[in-house]
C-alpha cells in the first residue's frame, strides 16, 4: 500500500523543525540535540516534532543527509566555477569539500560521527559526493577506464587527503597558519593532483 503524500504543510514543518535545529548545531553538540528544544526553537509545539521524527536519533539522521546534500552541492558549485578541465576540476571538488567543512563544521562534523538509529541503514546519501569527487578523478585520465578498482582507489586516496585538510581546518589544527584557507586548500589539492595525474598538474 503507497503510502500518503505529505502536504504542503507538512513539509514546511518539517523544513522549519530542520533549520531550527540547524541553528542549535551552532553552539550545541548534535548528541545533545533535543526534540523539545527544536520544537521550542521553531515555535511548535513540544508534540509537533515527532510527527516527523520519531526520536532524536532520527532527526539527527534527517540532519545528517541534509548535510550531506549540502556538501555535494558545495563540491557541484566550486567546479561550476572552475574551468572546465580535467585537473581544474579536480582541484575544485577537493577547494570546495575542504570550504564546507570550514563554514558549516557542525554539519560536516554529523555527517560522519553520528549514529543511525536502527533499522535505518547506512547514509547513502554522502555517495553523491563521492560519486562527483570519482568521476572527477576518472576523468583524469591517469588510468584506463578498464581500471575501475585503480580509479576506486585513487578516489578514495583523494577523499582521505582533502578529508583530513578539512578536518584540521574545522578542529583549530591549522588556526596559526598565516595562509588564505581557499588558497591553502587549492595548494594542496594541486600537490594531490601531481600524485595522482603528474602529467597534467602544470
């Protein structure tokens, strides 16, 4: 049996119970979340929440795959802004990973450390990403398209690399260092490309 389609008021609660516990992620701790301090934030009552989520732990997952969204659509734009070149890209996708995580870090943070209650699965969501950062390193051209495990791994090389800038810019690891972020990140993901693509990082 289909299951009824939510209204257009529905979705708007839902939108607004989102944004309003987006706003909390800024000075609270997504574990420390709470159902009735979203409610009251977004001016519902204590009870409207849980048409929506049935626990903190799935609205904190609805959180997480907003993020999610959210970070793919960075990556989509900083390579819409890029020329249109193989390596260019590259060096966008990695530019605009590292600067969300820098401007939204509570939501980068969820995306990765929180728990999906159970039954829910995995977030499949955060594969838009990776799928956009994959193509872009298959388009480099550095291995035969054949080599789809080569290609994997060179993705997933590429994803530790810029994840782990990312992580340094968010936690104050790189507060000292007397450099632009946007140009801090574009240096080291034009060294990454160099790596993985030699011939086409001049």
């Amino acid at each position: 049996m289909a299951r009824p389609r939510a209204s257009a008021d529905d979705v708007k609660l839902r939108e607004r119970l989102l944004l309003a516990a987006e706003e909390l992620l800024r000075t609270t701790p997504f574990e420390e979340l709470s159902l009735r301090e979203v409610a009251r934030r977004a001016g519902v009552s204590h009870a409207a929440p849980y048409n929506h989520f049935p626990s903190k732990d799935h609205l904190i997952l609805a959180l997480a795959q907003r993020a999610a969204h959210l970070l793919d659509q960075a990556m989509h734009e900083a390579m819409a802004a890029a020329p249109d070149n193989p390596a260019d890209q590259l060096v966008a996708s990695g530019v605009g990973y590292v600067l969300f995580a820098r401007r939204h870090p509570a939501l980068f943070d969820i995306i990765f450390h929180h728990e999906p209650p159970e039954g829910c699965g995995p977030l499949e969501e955060m594969d838009p990403a990776f799928q956009r950062l994959l193509r872009a390193v298959t388009n480099l051209g550095a291995r035969p398209p054949t080599d789809a495990q080569g290609i994997l791994s060179d993705a997933v090389f590429a994803w530790v690399h810029v994840h782990g800038l990312a992580v340094m810019f968010i936690h104050g690891t790189l507060n000292r260092v007397p450099f632009d972020e946007v140009a801090l990140a574009r240096e080291h993901c034009r060294r990454l490309l160099q790596v993985l693509a030699p011939q086409l990082a001049t």
